[in-house]
C-alpha cells in the first residue's frame, strides 16, 4: 500500500493549507533551508505518528528534505485533516496513511502501515509507535537508531517503559524541551481549545463557569485563556503545589464534585483516567458541555455515561452529542477525544514552529550521533533550545540585552557579596 486517504480531490486544498501554516513556521524554514544543503537524514527512514495537519505537514516535509524517507501516520484516529493528507500522499510523495474518523482497526493498521515502509527512526506523539515496535515487531529493535517524543502522555509512557527497563532504543522528550511546553501546551492548548468548544457549540463564554481539570502547562493555559474570555474558571488538581499555583494565580480551586454541580462547561487536561466520572455527571446541572484536551480518550468515562443515559442523540451539531442523565442534559464533544484537534485545527503553526523545529533538530541530533546511544530517553540539548528561541525572536524583530563584560564577570564571580 503507498498510502491511504480519504479523498484525492481534497489535494489543492490540502497543498494551500499547507502552503498558509508555512508562512506562520519561520524556524522550521530556517532548518529546512540548513537541512537541504547538508542532508543530516540521508539514508534514514522514519516512521512518524503524529496529528496529521497542515504544521505537521511541514515537518515531514524539513525531514525529506534533510534526506530522510518518511511515511506517516495518525496519532489520533479523529485528529486528521483529510485535504492535508491527499497534498502530502499526491503532491509531495510522503506515504501518508490517514483518514478522519478511522476506525481503531484502521488505527492500527495505517501505524502498521507505517512500520512496514522501515523505521531507523520514530516520531511519536503518544508514544504508539515505540510501543508497538517494543511489543509486536520487537525484530526491528536492532536496527533503531532512536525516536523523538512530542506530547506529555508519551513521555510519561516512555518514562515508565525505562523504568521497567523494557525500553530498548533511545528516546529524545520534545515535549520537555521549554521551547515546547512553555509555548505549545500553553498558549497552543489554551486558544486551540476554546476556539474548538467555540466552533463546536457556539457558546458564549463570558459569564460562565469553567471548570479546567488540571493545572498543568496546558490547563494553565486554558484556564487563563477562557479568563481572557470572561468565564469565572474553576481549577480541580490532584497535586498540591499546582493547586497552590492555580489559587495565587487568583483561580477558585475545588475537588471536582464541588465543581460539578457549579459548572457549565468542563474540559479535561490531566494525562489520566476517568477524571470526570459517574459521581460527577449525576451531579451536574442541565444543558452543561463536558470535552477533553488531554492525549487520550479516557478523561471522561464516556461508558459510565452512556449507562446513565437512556437517550443519546449524537451529532446534534458536528462534534456535539446530547446524552440526557434523569432528565438534565449533558453534551459531549469529539466523542470525548482531543476536541482542540477534533473540532478546531489543533494549535496555531506560529507556535507549532518552535515545536517541530525542536523535533526536526532533536531528530538530527539522534541520527547523527557518532556512538550508538544507551537505550532511555533523554533531554533536548540547551543549544537546541537557544537557537529556536533565538530564531523565533528575530522573525518577530524583537532584539534583546547582551550581558556586559562586567555583568558576565559579576555572574561567575563568588565573592562579590554585601
Ligand atoms: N498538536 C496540537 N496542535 C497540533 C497541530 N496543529 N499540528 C500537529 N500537532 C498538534
């Protein structure tokens, strides 16, 4: 199979999609233009599972340009946007296997589809394809260089893999990198998923109570975002010092069965189970909007729901079902899976940039390594993280203070005191 998509007519579509979010990605051009005179990837083959948009597009398009062959998958079966996936397969010759909507069997069968096409590298968001590799074609393990990580859920994933000692080849945490985190799952989390409940429902937020379960980089981000809009936002955390930080940061904080009978719009972002489950839904009041922007599907226990529930009409709009619990209304969005992905575009290419230069420089970084790296995984490297952050304060034409002879004297010095 060379690829499998939805709809080849969606291709123009695709390629202006594509061509609009690179004009927002000037770090991932600068690396594209380096990695198309030295070729870091030639000879490489990657494997990439990752939301397949138009900012994803232009990363796979650096790697080929870096010389490596890659194919790709989808990291999330509802993630896809289908006119992307036709330009990449028809117009820029990347195998891609994607389709919105697929069903798991089809999931696992494109991330199959992936492996077959030959891995020296992985790109993961999730952690899927390490995974897969590590359990069902454990043949190819002598023959990986390593992967690269974007999301918190995969690192935690991988992070336990090594501690079982089961993870068998290197793994660079992109998602760590701070030019990652402190951007994309901050400010890309927070607009991506209000613009998303936004699309979905047409809510007006002003005046409504928003419960952000999780107070995390992406929950920060939502919750101060949907403050920006004018909801009075509840915070519910599991740890104390977040907690702490969400009530200095002037947030009411609550255990959720307090926030659920308060609430009108809830949204998940905790990387863990059942975090809105049967005690809360049966708490909550008429006409509420519950919606996840968490990695998986498992944040709303969407089972426990539908036992509660005699009638479900789903798709009341695109991505909106109504489940009714004794009577009240309760609407579910993007079948409780990534709704900033699902039901809006996913985050803006302008923050994507610093991400996925960080992944195309992390993987160079990984197939350029002179001596075979030890299996675990491993922190973006700090001139990585400098030349992003440089580049992308001088596409915005903001110049910054150098330290002074003193000041860098005054900084190494011990003894300068009172
Ligand atoms: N994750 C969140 N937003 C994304 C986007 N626009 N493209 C790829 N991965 C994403």
């Amino acid at each position: 199979m060379k690829y499998d998509i939805q709809d080849a007519s969606l291709r123009e579509q695709g390629v202006k999609r594509i061509q609009w979010a690179e004009s927002d990605m000037p770090v991932l051009q600068q690396v594209r233009t380096q990695f198309k005179k030295q070729k870091p990837l030639k000879g490489k083959k990657i494997a990439a599972c990752l939301h397949v948009t138009a900012e994803t597009a232009n990363l796979v398009r650096t790697l080929k340009e870096g010389g490596a062959e890659v194919a790709l998958c989808a990291s999330n079966p509802l993630s896809t946007q289908d006119p992307v996936a036709a330009a990449l397969a028809l117009e820029y010759g990347i195998p891609t296997f994607a389709k919105k909507g697929e069903d798991r069997a089809t999931f696992f069968k494109h991330l199959h589809a992936v492996i077959e096409k030959g891995v020296h590298l992985t790109m993961d968001d999730g952690a899927d394809l390490v995974s897969t590799i590590h359990t069902e074609r454990t043949d190819l393990i002598p023959q990986m260089l390593g992967g690269t990580e974007e999301t918190t859920t995969g690192v935690i994933r991988l992070h336990a893999m090594a501690k079982d000692g089961a993870l068998k080849f290197p793994v660079v945490a992109v998602n760590d990198a701070k030019t990652k985190n402190m951007f994309d799952n901050r400010y890309g989390t927070g607009q991506s998923t209000l613009d998303s409940i936004v699309r979905a429902t047409d809510v007006l937020l002003a005046g409504r109570t928003f419960v952000v379960a999780g107070y995390g980089w992406c929950g920060k981000g939502l919750a101060s975002r949907a403050r920006g809009m004018g909801a009075n936002v509840v915070v519910t955390e599991i740890d104390t010092i977040k907690a702490l930080e969400a009530v200095m940061d002037g947030f009411r904080v609550m255990p959720m069965e307090e926030a659920a009978r308060i609430g009108d719009i809830f949204c998940t972002v905790t990387g863990n189970t059942s975090v809105l489950d049967k005690r809360h839904f049966s708490l909550m009041k008429d006409g509420v909007i519950i919606c996840n922007a968490g990695h998986f599907d498992v944040e709303i226990n969407i089972p426990q729901l539908a036992s509660m529930t005699k009638t479900v009409r789903k798709n009341i709009r695109p991505f909106v079902d109504e489940y009714t619990v004794k009577g009240k209304h309760i609407f579910l969005l993007a079948d409780g899976r990534l709704v900033n992905l699902a039901a809006a575009e996913g985050h803006p290419a302008s923050v994507m940039d610093m991400s996925f230069a960080t992944q195309a420089l992390a993987c160079e970084w990984m197939a350029t390594q002179k001596i075979k790296l030890a299996p675990g995984v491993y922190e973006v490297s700090e001139d990585i993280e400098r030349m992003v952050a440089r580049t992308k304060l001088a596409s915005m034409n903001i110049a910054i203070d150098e330290l002074t002879k003193e000041q860098k004297k005054y900084l190494d010095s011990w003894n300068e005191g009172t």
